[in-house]
C-alpha cells in the first residue's frame, strides 16, 4: 500500500514532466522553478518507493520498474545540468529520460497489481 501512494508521487512528478515535455518541443520557455520541483517531487517519491520496496515480496516487474525510475532520475540529473548551465538540453536526452520513467511507472504499477 505505502509503495502505491509513492508510486503516485512518481506519476505527478511524470504529469508535470509531461507538461515541460509539451512547452519544449514547441519550443516555449520552460520556468527553471518547474523543472526543481519536477525533480524534487521525482527523486523524493523515487526514494520513497525504493524504500518501501526494500523489505522484499514484491514481485519483480516492480523492483525493475523501480530500478528504471532510478536510471530516469540520472537522466534528469544530466537534463537539470545543461539547464543549470544555461543550454538546452539535448532533445534525444529529454526523450530518453520520459520514456525510462514512462517504463518504469508502467513496470512498478504492474508490479504492484500482480
């Protein structure tokens, strides 16, 4: 039960992401502020699925889709240093980073019903 409500931080986060996703690609300005929270929420409800998943008896589609969620929060972390250094990031590198969490949400939201 604990690893679905943060599943569910992980899913806004992912709304919001969703949102910055739509504003860049037709290439409107993408508020710094939105972009810290998008990550804070994301590696805060992360960290919290990580930890909730911990204790073992969960099925695997679960731990691999939190083990995606992890590989997309790295992704951010690149995303979030190009912008810290004032570039755009590279687009291929914001779609990667969507798709490993959009497989890692798919994943740990399975995992979690089964």
């Amino acid at each position: 039960m604990t690893a679905a409500i943060w599943l569910g931080g992980v899913v806004a986060a992912a709304l919001v992401g969703a949102v910055m996703l739509s504003r860049h690609l037709r290439r409107r300005r993408v508020a710094p502020l939105a972009g810290l929270v998008h990550g804070v929420v994301a590696v805060s409800a992360v960290v919290g699925l990580v930890a909730a998943l911990w204790g073992g008896g969960q099925a695997l589609a679960a731990n691999t889709g939190a083990f995606a969620l992890c590989l997309a929060a790295v992704g951010g972390g690149f995303v979030g240093v190009f912008r810290l250094e004032g570039a755009a990031p590279p687009l291929f590198m914001v779609w990667l980073h969507a798709v490993m969490a959009l497989i890692g949400i798919g994943l740990a939201g399975y995992g979690l019903l089964v």
